[in-house]
C-alpha cells in the first residue's frame, strides 16, 4: 500500500507534464497521414519516422502529440528510411464510417521494404514491428490495406517494381476485433495486443511485365443496415501505367494506364474482363494513368423527423425518420488522373469517378472496342445544393442507369473535378471522401452530402486560383456552388481611362455569360485606345531597339501577345516619361506588309512606327501637326523611358476588351472588337474554342439526354450597334462617337464596363499563414477524414475533422466542415494547427 | 618592481613580433587530400573498354584555413587503398578483395592515397569558395568559377602535355597558379564603378553543345552604383570559346581577361544557379532554361525558373512558385527530347517535374506546367541524368543535407532507389557513362564537401547489367576524410575533431 501511495504522485506528475505545453516535434516531410482509431499517423519524411497524434485527448486539452516514454519528448516511431505513404487496414460500417485496424504500414522513397507498426495506442505498441522486404532489388511503389467485416484479419497488398516487373504481394496479418461504438480503444484492453510481431503470411499475388503500378484500392466488403455483412470482398482495383503501351497512342494521351479489377481470392487469379476509364473524354476507352485511387464506404441517407426522437442503432439502423439506401460501399472509385500523362495540357488534370456497377462499349484508338466500366453519370443538373428549396435530394441523387423506357443512360457523364481553367491550377495533391458528410453550407446551416469529398491543389495562397482545400459533391459529381446568384450582370456603366464615371451613350448591348469556374465575377471593360495584350510599361532601359526611328524594342512576354495576333497594324506606341506619365502623342505601328507588325532588328525583335504621331481626329490626315504646321514627332515628348502599346481607330479592331476581377486583379486579355460598321452591329464573343480560350462554364445547365451540339461554346458575348433603337423614333448612338475617332489622349482607356456575376463560387477552405500566425501554410498536400461517429449528426458540430499536411511548412492543420467557412478566405475559426 | 617592468617592456615587443610573424606565415594549398570539395568534373579515358580515367576536384578553402583554394586532378588509376595495394576498378566492375583474405562485406572501400605510394597529386591554385566544375571534352578545357573576392571564372587547360607533366595547367597562362589568370566576372563592383554590368559570386558554367557558346551563373546580385545595395540586377553572361582563345593569345601582353559588357545580359534580380540549352528542334530550341534561387524581395516574380531567348536575350519568368510554392531551386535537367525538365527546389524540397509546352510556331517561348512534385530528402542541390537503354532517362538528385543520392525514375514516377549514407554534404555529381557490351553503367562521382572525400557510386542502367534492376551502390571513397572542421546542422557530421 506504501508504495502504492508512493507512486500516485509520480504518476500524476506524468499526467500533469503530458498536458504540459505541446513539445517541438520538428516534423520534417510531413507527406502523408493516415486516421486509425483516434490517432493520427504522420510521415516525418526526412527524419525517418512518424509522430501520432491523439485526436481524443481528454477534456478541456487541445490535440496533442502521442508521448515517447520520456514524456517530455513526442514519441518518434522509426520507419523505413524516406517514409512517403502511409496505409491502414480499413472497412466501412452500415453507414460509411470507415473503421480501421491494428496496423499502419508505411512504404519509403525508393525503398524495396514496408514497415509494419502497432497502431494501437498502448505502451508495447505504436512501433515497428518488422520490415518486410520481399524483394530487396525492388522498390515498393503502391500500397492498399483492408480490415475484414469481423475485424479478426487485416490484409496488406503492396506492389514492387524491378525496373521492369510489377509484382503485387499480399501480407496477412491477425487483427483483433475491437468495440466499435467509439473510435477510443479502452485502455484495459492494452494486454490483449501484441508487442511484437505475430505470425504472418506472406506471398507474391500476380506479376505484370512492363507496367508499374502506380495506386490500389481494396474494395470493402459491403454490410447493409441491420442485415448480416456480404461475402467478405477480395477484389483489388489496380492503377498501372503502361510502358510498352499500344500504339498509336490516343492523340493528347502521352502515357496510357490500365486500371483493372483483380480477385487475389479466386483461383486463377479472376480479373475482371473489364477495365476502368478515367478519361474527360468519355467516349474513348483508354484511360489516361491515375496516380491515386480512393473508394468510400455506404451511402445511406437518414431522414429524420424532428418531432421524434432520434435512434441510430449500432447495426446501422434508426429510428424516429426514414431510412433510404443509396448506394453500396466500394461502387464508386475516385481517381486523381496522373498530370503526367497528357504533354502538360490540362486534359489529365483533375478527379474522375468510375462506378463499378455499370459498363459500356467503347471505341479503342487502333480500332475495335472495349467493354469498361466508363466514367460515372453525374447528378444531372447545376442546381445550387439549397435546403429550403427541395432540392434536398440532390446530393444523394444518383441517376438509375436506364431511362423510364428501359434504354441504358449514356449521357451526362462528369466532367473532371477541377478547380481552374489554366496550368496555373498546379497538381492535384491528394483527395478524401466522406459518406454523408455534414458542411456548413453556404445558408449557415450544416448539410449532408451523400459523398463529401475534399481534395488539395498545388499553388500558392496567393495563387490564382488560390491553392486551397476545395470541396466537391462525390455523389453527383461536380464541384459545390456556393454562389447565391446566377449569372448576372450586375452594373454597367460609361468610364474614363482612369475608371471615373463618364456619360457615353451607348455600350454593350445583348451581354451573354456563362457560368463559370474561375473567377467567380469580374469586370470586363470595353476600351478606346486600351493597353492591347497586357503591352504595358515596356522598359527602354537596356538600349535595345532605336525608338528615335521608330524602332520600339518588344520583350520576350510582348513578343509572344504580338506574334499570337492580338496586336495589330495601326496600334499606338505611346511614350511614357520618367514620371511614369504617358506622352500626350503617340505613334502607329505600320504594317510590314503581311499583316504582322514585328521587324527582327540584330539585337532584338522590334515594331516600327510611323515618325508622325497620330491626330486627335481621323479627317486631318490622321497625322498631328504642331502649331507651326510641322508634324508632331517622338521630339515632342518627353525623353521616354518605356512605352505603351494601345489600339487605335486605325486597326482593324479598335476596341480592347479585358477582364478583371472583383478585388482589380487583371484576369486577362479577352480579346479585341471591331466597330460597328454604319447601321450595323459589332460582335464580340469569347469561349472555348476562341484564342484567348475563355473557359467558363463548370456544369452545363442541361439534362440528360440533350445533345452537346445545342451547348453554347461562348462564355461571353456581347454586341455594339452603331445605333440602338429604344422605341419607335427614339435612336441613340450605340457607342459614342468621341470613342471611334484618332488619339484624343484624354480618352485613352476610358469606355464602357460591364460587372457581372458568374454564378459561381466553388466550395473552399481558405487558410492563409497570415492569419493564422504560422508560416509555410502555402501547399496544402495530404489530407486524412477523422469521423468520430457512426454516422455525422447536426449536434456534433465540430467532431469530424479534415487533416492537411503542409510540406512546406511541416505543419497539420485540422478543420471540420461544420465549422469551417466554405467561402471564407482566411479562416480561423476552430482550425487546429499540429507542428 | 622596476626591473620587472623593464623585463616585460622587452618582452612585449618580442611577442608582438611573434605574432607578426605568424601571420605571415604562408598556408600553401595542399597536394595529397581535398578540403571542402565542391565542383567536380570527370574526364573519360582513352580507352573506355578499361581505364578509369581521371576526375578535376576543387577544393574550395571554405574556412580559409589555407592561403587559396584549388583544383587537384586525381588519375583514378593511381588512387590506391591505405594499405597502396587496392585500386578503383572500371564502373561495373567490383573492387578486389582485401588481400588477406577478408572482406569489404559491402561497405564503401577508401581509397585514401591519391598515388600508389601516398604521393601527391597535381594542383593548380584557384580562388576560394568554388562553385561547380564543368569541363568541355572536346576543347579539353575545364571551367570553375569562384565565388570569393575577384568574382574569378577560373579556366584550366586540361589536354595531356607532351612532356609527361599532368593535364592541369592554368589556360591563359599555362602555369600553377590560375588566381594571375582567372577572369573577373564582376569588374564593375569595384567601390566606385558603375556597378553594372558585373556577375558577382559566379556559381557554374553549361557549355552549348551546337555552338561554341557557354554561359555562367552568380549567385550574388550586382548593384548600381557598385556595393550599393541599389538596383540589384543579375545577369546572364554569354562567352565564347573562340573569346577565350583570343584572350589566351593576348595574355602575355593584355594580361588577366575581362569580359566587355556586351557578355552581360540583364535577367532580373535573383541569383541564377544552372541552365538547360536547348539546341537543334528540340521543344524550346532557341532559349535556355534558368535555374535561380529564392527571390529577393517578396514582391518579385519567383526565379526558380527564367527562360532566356539566345537570340534577343529577352527573359520571361515563368512563375513556377506560383503552382508549387517553393522558395528556392537548385539543380536543373532536361529530358533528352525536350519535353520535360526536372527542377530541384528546396523548401519544401521536392523534384519539380515540369512539362514543356512547345507552341508549334517558331519562336515561341516555352511554357510550362507541373505535372509531378516528388518529395526529396533534405537539402538537394546537384542534378545530374541519364539515359538508359529501354527506360526512362533517370534523373539523379544529391540531397546534401541528408547525405544521400536519390534517383528518380521517369518510368515509375517517383524515387527508385535511395543511396543513404553518401557522406556529410554530397554537393555535385559527376558521371562517367560506360555502355559495354556486358550492359550499360554509369559511375557517379559525388564531392562531399562535408567530409572532404569524393564518393563512388556505380549504377547499373540497362537489362543486362545487375539483371535490369535499378540497385545503385556506394562503392567507394576517395581521399582521406577531412572530419567535420566547423558545426554545422548536418546530422553527418559526427566528429568535430580532425
């Protein structure tokens, strides 16, 4: 008893330095994590371990790292050397909530071994156990871990790769059946798990010649609420990348993958007859390679009636609402399409879906065809996902494969989940899914989507789009529309060149926009004399070119506007002075006979000017003559120390038109129009297909079945008649006359601008460093689910939390989509924030 | 009392002399080790069936403990074991076994002597703090640049004299002692002068393979007036092989060369670390790709990469910070057909894996986009690739911070194989290509600035050497270790005691 009342106070002593201030963990490649129960794995890359966090520490304590012995130090569980990916035996409750096993098993950069860790947060585990290495010449390359419906076996495959040979293995290990009403693992229970490592199997599956495997998912074993589980699933789906693939290659497609189905349970090795397709192009049936594969648990969507009182029974069960089955855990495979694959085109950029329950016949590129399973059918429609307007079932809408009348659906299929028009986008980093996840939806209430899904680009935070975590509907396939509008024009109005209101009559008239996915608004104006191409303040300063003879040097970025078009013959140079001040004259550029209007001088590309500079209006001869009646020349300027290139009534088209956005940010060039010839009308229209592209739209507006040839290729468009009719006699001029006449430098710039609203805001967590007091919060990387319950409930606000990884800055970020502000630019607001 | 001052009186002097004295005293690079080693330049053999050929280290002096810093030229066929029995076979080829019978059991053999009989080896004296090495086969002419006061780009000729002596000797003026004939890259920043247009610290040199023309990097931006601080701007410069030749011929009346302002072509602010030149059709043929460090100020367009026009000079920055927010890139390679480059950046270290866009008109300047970013571990800084029969090329990284050699693999996308245990600080890589009809290898040398020694790697590359699998191997090490001198964070970096 002595001792007993001895050592009390050391153990809370213990207890009280682990509540203490969280220790520096100096994490060092945080690359990749994975939840088991409630802690979370985290790669240290570069130090060769991995650190745990608990995500239940005790009440009133914020998250905390897992302490070594030493309680004073977080503890370290060494790993293969460069550990980069983490897997975990995982399967799905009745409802979705993914439930892991005993085991975390990490893979290293360039290493032929995987580590196999005790996952369970008790003394004689949270280390490594063993590394496997079955074939040391090779390196592991994927990864894919299930749990068994009766939690007693947990399955590890992995695949190595020789330099020419993939080989998939399959590591059996026991596993110990655990309470599963709560993510917590008791601690009485500690004695009952191993301390080193058990009896395993371990054998070599299948083997395939020249093609690496480049990710795997396990498919998990359905069990339905309230009935007995199916037979225990075995199929793997494989993501491989072929290096001997078959030629001619599908034009755009510069590496083909073969992403197959494969039953390591059946004799002989049963592979489905059928590949998957990930492929925007979704009347082919080669896929590109995707470099990561996801799959979710069972979809099921509880209705519940706030007059009862509300049951979900741990067989998956409720009382007290409306049950309905959507959709069986594993039907549905996410794929990150490998960016490598396409040339550098965004044609493999972003996330497809593939339902494994449907098929289809497609063509192959060297003839014949192929049945696959093709990319999923999306939810039908670009409905705003709003609660109060009963449309509720829209994020737990999965189209039936057939039409009333019988006949399969081939229409509609999902447009890649993408969240930017341009390589400015990055990579797609990683992705997660949640069944029936609640997010504060943009009303301020939580919503469930039948598939939360998140994913994380490459950029920075002040990137364009910004690199944020974006969230996405997995269940009808398409981003989240937190925009309370449609497309809409929101003001429009006559301006100077230095943006104050003027009083033009006329502008543009007939202004179409589409919806669109990035930027969310903008301004687009309409300009006299505007900055053509973004040709603005191009220096004079390293004595290129000969400006004093008309010789105006261009610079690499001016050089490739020039030779795409956009400048044209008859466009102004217009000097600016060391003040920054443009010259109240300015000088055209003259054809060099093809239309084009550069001159390859020895020490660089240069545009030529006429000496005269132009006149304010077009009846004199276009030239300016000074008082004296001699031509105003580059003499009567300042000494110029850069230049601006703008059009003019001279060119072929006058008028520039570029975008902005909301905060002033220039968006682009869009383009130039022509005037309005007399009694007519000018059009302007810009979409996907033009040069600039103008690639707006995220989801079109039409339901199955409609064929694309009706979908507008326009993004916006809009006319400038030369005279607008208001009524009967009443006619107006449709653009101002002082707007079609020579340099009238006062005017340079100024036009007309329409603001308008695309409709369309993605559903995003903004994080900046900024705000939240932390560097290195620029690369969102690795993203990991943690679900406390059974199934997400409106009153635990706050419970299930994302984790990101930043790389960068070697930080954990954690955020729950109940709390976190979807619109919001810097949040900081219940973010936890691990380092 | 007195008398004791007087004492002193007389011995304070004395000891003042003394410790004149010692200053004094010359500290002459040595012959028989490295000493913070970092550009490093292999030359083939003649027969490249047999020999081993020979490697150009420089030893950069990085804590000045001797009077400069210089380039030793190792004849890989004369480095020998302590013991002055064993020597370095051909890539591929294994070392022989101890002779008393025992075994390497797979460690990385020393080769501490550079002669069989522990002599020296041949020098020549360049400034301190070199940067890389590059040498131009064809010309036998080896290039390093110094980033010590003088700015020097030393040039050494590097051809086998008839009389036997060893193939180091300074270019313009064919003696010992380069730092009388290196060129000053950055005459204009000296206090006073205009400050432009100069290159200070000049870091590395990339010889054009379709014409004569080579280019050098500095990492320091200059300032105008000079040592202002004022207009920072870095340039390219752009020389001739046939330039240096007139100057060689001008030396003994012109003396040291400087280069005319003309070699100067402003690329904005940021230090510049390699460069890709694009030669023939391949995509981006016309402009060099330009490696650059973190920016200067954070309201600067990103220099991780720059695209330079060869013929206008024109630059774009292409903004690679803007799709993965790195701060700094290292090393840069190109795919051998132009349709991708790979870009070591730190912080988060990673290899940037970008395509090219080609526009198919002439003349456009190529874009790019990211299409794989692979974690890589600490502190990479060397890129080195190379081709293989039947694979991707493999794009080789030294991560200095880790002590290690990473090996990415185009074919599998991410790292293939990791050689832990390099040394402290391996800096830059150096390949001997060997294709033999018993299969293709490549060797790496790998200067560890940390522990002074160059390390050997052997590399299978094709199916028949080591049974196509990717197994790169430390074989060896050549010179004495020089121990950690200084602390630094290099966890390698055991034993402070020399």
């Amino acid at each position: 008893v002595k001792l007993r009342l001895l050592l009390l106070p050391l153990g809370m002593l213990l207890a009280c330095s682990q509540s203490g201030v969280a220790p520096a963990t100096r994490l060092s490649g945080t690359n990749s994590s994975a939840v088991s129960g409630s802690l979370l794995f985290v790669t240290s890359t570069r130090s060769n371990e991995l650190r745990v966090l608990d995500l239940e520490p005790r009440a009133g304590l914020t998250r905390d790292y897992v302490r070594a012995p030493n309680p004073l130090a977080p503890l370290s569980i060494p790993t293969v050397p460069a550990p980069v990916e983490l897997a975990t035996p995982t399967r799905y409750g009745q409802l979705g909530q993914p439930l892991q096993g005993d085991w975390i098993f990490a893979r290293g950069a360039g290493n032929p071994s995987v580590s196999i860790i005790g996952a369970v947060n008790c003394g004689q585990q949270l280390k490594e156990f063993a590394r496997i290495s079955p074939r040391p010449d090779s390196v592991v390359t994927a990864m894919a871990s299930r749990l068994t419906t009766d939690d007693r076996q947990a399955q590890l495959y992995f695949t190595t790769f020789d330099g020419n040979t993939s080989t998939l293995w399959e590591l059996i290990l026991p596993n110990l059946p655990r309470d599963r009403t709560t993510t917590i693992l008791d601690p009485k229970f500690c004695g009952n798990y191993p301390a080193s490592l058990p009896p395993y199997s371990l054998q070599p599956i299948s083997v395939w010649s020249r093609a690496v495997v480049t990710a795997m998912v396990a498919l998990p074993t359905v069990q339905h609420p309230g009935k007995p589980p199916d037979p225990e699933e075995r199929r793997l789906v494989i993501a491989s990348r072929l290096l001997d693939p078959p030629l001619p290659l599908r034009p755009g497609m510069v590496e083909e993958g073969r992403i197959f189905i494969l039953d390591p349970g059946t004799p002989g090795l049963g592979t489905d007859p059928y590949n998957l397709t990930f492929n925007p192009d979704t009347t082919v049936a080669e896929s590109f390679p995707v470099k990561r594969l996801i799959t979710h648990g069972n979809v099921v969507k509880n209705e519940f009636d706030p007059n009862q009182t509300r049951i979900i029974y741990q067989d998956g069960t409720i009382d007290g609402g409306v049950q309905t089955f959507i959709m069986d855990a594993g039907t549905r495979v996410f794929g990150i399409l490998d960016e490598a694959s396409c040339g550098g085109s965004l044609d493999c950029v972003g996330v497809m879906a593939v339902d494994l329950d449907r098929t289809q016949t497609l063509p192959l590129a060297n003839g014949g065809s192929a049945i696959v399973y093709p990319v999923a059918i999306d939810g039908f429609d670009d409905r705003r996902d709003d609660p109060t307007q009963g449309s509720i079932e829209d994020t737990y809408w999965r189209p039936p494969n057939t039409f009333d009348d019988g006949g399969v659906r081939n229409a509609n299929r999902m447009i890649p989940i993408r969240f930017g028009n341009n390589n400015l986008v990055g990579i797609v980093q990683d992705i997660a899914v949640q069944s029936s996840g609640l997010a504060l939806y943009v009303t301020g209430v939580p919503f469930y989507y039948g598939l939360l899904g998140f994913v994380t680009i490459s950029g920075t935070g002040n990137s364009y789009p910004p690199a944020r975590i974006f969230a996405f509907d997995g269940m009808t396939l398409r981003q989240i529309n937190f925009s309370p509008n449609v497309p809409q024009i929101i003001k429009a109005q006559a301006v100077l060149g230095n943006g104050a209101p003027a009083t033009f009559r006329g502008g543009p008239v007939d202004f179409q926009v589409e919806q669109g996915i990035w930027p969310y608004s903008e301004t687009t104006y309409v300009q006299y004399e505007g900055v053509v191409a973004g040709i603005g303040s191009e220096p004079l300063d390293a004595g290129l070119g000969n400006p004093k003879q008309g010789r105006w040097p261009v610079t690499i970025n001016a050089r490739l506007q020039i030779e795409q078009g956009f400048a044209e013959p008859g466009d102004i140079v217009v000097p600016v002075d060391v003040t920054g001040t443009e010259c109240p004259f300015a000088f055209p550029v003259l054809d060099q006979g093809d239309g084009g209007i550069l001159v390859q001088d020895p020490d660089g590309p240069v545009m030529v000017t006429r000496p005269e500079a132009l006149a304010l209006d077009l009846d004199g001869g276009s030239i300016a003559f000074n008082d004296d009646g001699s031509p105003v020349t580059l003499e009567s300027c300042p000494p110029p120390l850069a230049y601006n290139l703008r059009s003019s009534t001279l060119a072929r088209h006058p008028l520039t038109v570029r975008g902005f956005d909301p905060s002033g940010f220039f968006t682009g060039w869009l383009g130039r129009m022509a005037l309005p010839p007399t009694n007519d009308e000018s059009l302007f229209a810009v979409g996907d297909s033009t040069d600039p592209t103008f690639v707006r739209f995220w989801r079109p507006p039409l339901d199955a079945g409609t064929s694309a040839d009706v979908l507008s290729h326009d993004g916006l468009s809009f006319k400038i008649k030369d005279v607008i009719q208001y009524g009967l006699n009443d006619f107006d001029a449709g653009i101002e006359p002082v707007l079609k006449n020579g340099d009238d430098f006062t005017l340079r710039g100024a036009g007309y601008t329409v603001q308008f609203l695309n409709g369309y805001t993605p559903a995003s967590v903004g994080i900046t460093s900024s705000s939240l007091g932390i560097g290195g919060l620029e690369l969102p990387g690795a993203l990991a689910v943690y679900q406390r319950e059974i199934f997400p409930l409106p009153q635990n606000t706050g419970a299930d939390r994302v984790f990101v990884l930043y790389p960068q800055g070697n930080v954990i970020l954690d955020f729950s989509p109940t709390t976190v502000t979807f619109t919001g630019p810097a949040n900081t607001v219940d973010i936890g924030i691990h380092y | 009392m007195r008398a004791l001052l007087m004492r002193l009186a007389l011995v304070f002097p004395l000891l003042l002399a003394l410790a004149c004295n010692r200053d004094l005293q010359a500290r002459p690079p040595t012959n028989t080790r490295l000493y913070y080693p970092t550009g490093l330049a292999f030359v083939p053999p003649e027969d490249l069936d047999a020999g081993v050929g020979r490697i150009y280290v420089a030893s950069s002096n990085f804590d000045r403990r001797f009077d400069v810093g210089w380039v030793t030229v190792l004849d890989l066929a004369q480095v020998r074991t302590p013991d002055g029995v064993r020597s370095l076979p051909p890539p591929g080829v294994p070392i022989a076994a101890p002779p008393d019978g025992g075994s390497d059991q797979g460690r990385p053999v020393q080769f501490t002597r550079f002669t069989p009989d522990a002599g020296p080896a041949a020098i020549v004296n360049i400034a301190s703090f070199a940067g890389l090495a590059t040498v131009d086969l064809a010309r036998k002419r080896l290039f390093i640049p110094s980033r010590a006061e003088n700015d020097f780009l030393a040039v050494m000729d590097v051809s086998t004299p008839a009389d036997g002596s060893a193939p180091l000797r300074c270019f313009f003026s064919g003696g010992t002692d380069c730092t009388v004939d290196s060129i000053d890259m950055a005459v204009e920043q000296t206090p006073g002068s205009f400050g432009i247009p100069a290159a200070p610290q000049p870091y590395s040199v990339t010889l054009a393979t379709d014409t004569d023309e080579f280019y050098v990097t500095h990492l320091r931006p200059a300032s105008s007036p000079a040592q202002s601080l004022t207009n920072l701007q870095n340039f390219l410069v752009r020389m001739t092989q046939s330039e240096i030749d007139a100057a060689r011929a001008a030396f003994p009346s012109a003396g040291a060369y400087v280069p005319p302002a003309s070699d100067f072509t402003p690329i904005g602010a940021g230090a510049s670390n390699s460069i890709v030149v694009n030669p023939g059709t391949v995509p981006g043929a016309g402009f060099l790709y330009v490696s650059g460090r973190a920016k200067i100020n954070a309201s600067d367009p990103d220099v991780l990469l720059r695209v330079v026009d060869r013929e206008t000079r024109l630059f774009a920055f292409p903004q690679i910070g803007q799709v993965y927010a790195a701060t700094d890139a290292r090393g840069l390679q190109r795919h051998p057909d132009g349709t991708r480059v790979y870009l070591a950046v730190d912080n988060p270290a990673s290899l940037v894996v970008l395509d090219v866009q080609n526009p198919q008109s002439e003349g456009f300047a190529p874009s790019f986009s990211l299409v794989r970013a692979v974690p890589l571990p600490e502190g990479p800084n060397d890129v080195q690739l190379i081709t293989r029969p039947g694979h991707a090329p493999l794009v080789i990284i030294s991560c200095s911070v880790d002590g290690s050699l990473a090996f990415y693999d185009d074919d599998l996308g991410q790292i293939a194989a990791l050689v832990p245990g390099v040394g402290a600080v391996p800096f830059a890589i150096a390949v001997d290509r060997r294709d033999r009809p018993d299969g293709s290898w490549a060797r790496l040398y790998v200067s560890n600035f940390g522990d002074g020694r160059v390390a050997v790697v052997d590399v299978p590359l094709s199916d028949d050497a080591a049974d196509g699998r990717l197994s790169p191997r430390l074989v060896g090490h050549i010179g004495p270790k020089q121990y950690c001198l200084i602390a630094t964070d290099d966890r390698n970096c055991v034993d402070t005691t020399p």
